[in-house]
C-alpha cells in the first residue's frame, strides 16, 4: 500500500462529491470523518459538534469498532486539545498528543493514539464541530512518521466544505421540522373549525337522549336519531379536512415538477442515482396526482431503504387520456408470493389501494436478484 493511495485532485474531489449527496447530518458527519481518514491515510478520524453543556451533541469515529466504541463509554467532554480547537478556533498538528501539557488521557478501551491533527470546522464565526485524524499510516514498517503541513492544508480544504454540507444539511433538517410543523399546526386548526362543534353538539345531544330514555321514548328516540346525523356530519367533515392535506406542491407546481424535485432532492441524499425523466403528460385530475405522487413516493422509498438499489429509475408517460408511473431499480428484489405469505407488504397493499382508489391499476414485477418495477396506470379524466 502506497503512503498515500488516494492523494491527488481526484480523491479531494470524491471526498467533496461524497458529502455533497447526503442531506441528513448523521449521514453527512460519517461522509467528512471517513472522507477526511481515506484523504490522509490516517488510522482514526473523529468529528465532535458540541452542545452548549461542556459536551458534544453528536460524536463520529471512523477506525473504531462498534464493539470497541461500546467498550469506551460515554462522549468525551470539551476538554483538553479538543476544547482548545473549539474555544480558540485554531489547527492542532502535534508529533505526539501523549506529550501534550493538555492532554488529559483516555477510557481504558480507547486506542493508543500519537501522530495527531485537528481543525474547527468553522462556518464564519460560527463552530460547527472539531475535525482531528490520529496515528498517520507509514510508508515503511517502522518508520516513523506524522502529518504534515500539506495534509494540514488539505484538511483544511476539506473542513471548509464540510462546514458548508453541514450547514445544509442543518438547513434541510430544519426547513423539514417547520414543514411538518406547520402541516400540524394546519390540521389542527381545521379539525378545530370542522370538527370540534359537531362533537361538541352531538354530546349534548347524547346526554338529552340518555336523560329522556326512561321519560319520554319517543322524544328520546328523535334525539337519538339526531345523534345519528350529527355523527354523519362530523365524520364528513373530518374527511374533508383529511382530503385537504393533498401536498401544496402539486397545486402549486403541478405533478411532473412535484415529482421531478423530489427525485432530485433524493438523488443528493442517498448514494444511489435517482433519475427523472417526463416526455409529456396531460393534466390529471387532483386525486390522481396526488396518488400518482404517493405510490412514486413508496416505491421510492423501498428502492432506497430496503433493495439496496444503485440506480433507481422514475418516468411518467402519458397512456391514452391518463398516465402511466414506472418506478423502476436494480436492486436485491423479492419473490412479491413469499412477501405475501410472511405478511410483509412493503407497502404494496397501500399502492393498490391508491391505484384502484382512482380507477387505476397497479402492477409489480420483481425477482429475486432481478430488481423491481413498479408500474402504475391512472385513467386520466
């Protein structure tokens, strides 16, 4: 093995690339730990983002076993070398960390560390994390070495754009809290206007029923019969408001945009390649497109999560007055029997019924090692 197998433009721009396609921050903290370990050829790469209690919020090791990092215990605190790096903002590159005046030794499960490098990743002022490699890999058995300034400025190149995927991906996360947030608080009101007075009147009017029963049967039974309906109506309305959560994208943008974002937006976040293409569709009516873009959505989903997919493809085409769906990737696939037998549907049951729910069909041919399509077809209208 070359001192440095994977030096050069090329590796920082894999490294730059690799972080660039995840949006979650758990995913984008373990992208820049391994990235910065593989750039530097350095034994163990860690990333600490601290918490305003003297602690780290979120702590990520490349190099370290789980059973290992198990062993160790609890997240390290802002202490020592690693406080310096947050308070002070400043690159350590240091021969031997054991020498350190400020180096305040380890759990007993912790590695031996010496050669030692570490940076802020810094967005402006702000600190995002502490970014350092231990133990750099020697070109010879025995020979001594440790990093150097060159891998000190390429680690700073790399802890530059880390802080810009980080802040995104924090961006991302958080412009995702505020949309549900809001879809909540949304719901709630119209369930509050919609919902909430029926009840309100359909207990009273229970009551009334319960008061009379013994009295007046008669009265009782009218009051009963008006329980009825107003238990109708509520469930009405509570449908209507239900049906109201139809996503704000497809009436603003409309079914092929709605789609063709997601799908890019998915293609970022996960090392598979997602794909849209749309040659032409007519306008379909609103409860198609919303199926059409929820069954994409679950189909999308068990690509990514369960197949183990590298290339998942999505179409829309138009099929005589409608459209026709096709999900399709190249990943592990399933025996659809053996799915239905174990009473594991990955979703399949809620595709058909969306399908059928608007008149149209649903098909899913898969096998094992083959991958999975899932083609949908919508009448149109």
């Amino acid at each position: 093995m070359s001192h440095r197998p994977n030096s050069g433009l090329a590796a920082v721009s894999t490294a730059l690339l690799a972080m660039s396609r995840h949006l979650e921050v758990r995913d984008v903290l373990k992208t820049i730990v391994a990235s910065a370990r593989e750039l530097l050829d350095a034994e163990y790469a860690a990333l600490g983002v601290p918490d305003d209690h003297g602690g780290f919020a979120q702590f990520v090791v490349d190099g370290v076993s789980d059973e290992q990092w198990k062993a160790i215990g609890p997240l390290p605190r802002q202490h020592g070398i690693l406080a310096s790096m947050l308070h002070k903002a400043e690159p350590e590159r240091l021969a031997d960390v054991r020498e350190d005046p400020r180096f305040e030794g380890w759990p007993d499960a912790h590695p031996e560390m010496s050669d030692f490098l570490g940076l802020p990743v810094r967005d402006g002022d702000e600190i995002l994390g502490a970014l350092f490699l231990a133990n750099k890999r020697c070109p010879t058995e025995g020979g001594g070495c440790g990093f150097t300034a060159e891998d000190e400025e390429l680690l700073s190149i790399l802890a530059q754009h880390a802080a810009i995927a980080l802040t995104n991906a924090r961006l991302y996360e958080r412009s995702r809290e505020l949309t549900i947030a809001e879809e909540r608080s949304r719901l709630a009101h119209e369930l509050h206007d919609a919902v909430s007075q029926k009840l309100f009147s359909l207990r009273l009017t229970a009551q009334a029923a319960a008061a009379l029963v013994d009295r007046d049967p008669v009265r009782a039974k009218g009051e009963l019969q008006q329980v009825a309906a107003l238990a109708a109506e509520a469930a009405d309305e509570l449908r209507a408001a239900v049906v109201e959560l139809r996503p704000a994208a497809l009436d603003e943008d409309g079914l092929v945009h709605t789609l063709r974002t997601h799908v890019q937006v998915l293609d970022r976040a996960h090392t598979a390649r997602v794909t849209f293409e749309s040659p032409g569709t007519r306008a379909l009516p609103a409860a198609q497109e919303e199926a059409v873009l929820r069954v994409a959505q679950e189909a999308l989903h068990n690509a990514l999560r369960h197949a183990d997919a590298r290339l998942v493809t999505v179409s829309l085409t138009r099929a005589d007055q409608g459209a026709r769906l096709t999900v399709t990737d190249d990943g592990k696939g399933f025996d659809p029997r053996m799915v239905r037998s174990a009473g594991r549907h990955l979703g399949l049951v809620s595709m058909r019924d969306r399908a059928s729910g608007v008149g149209g069909s649903l098909t899913v041919t898969s096998a094992r090692g083959e991958g999975t399509t899932i083609e949908m077809e919508v009448p149109g209208g």
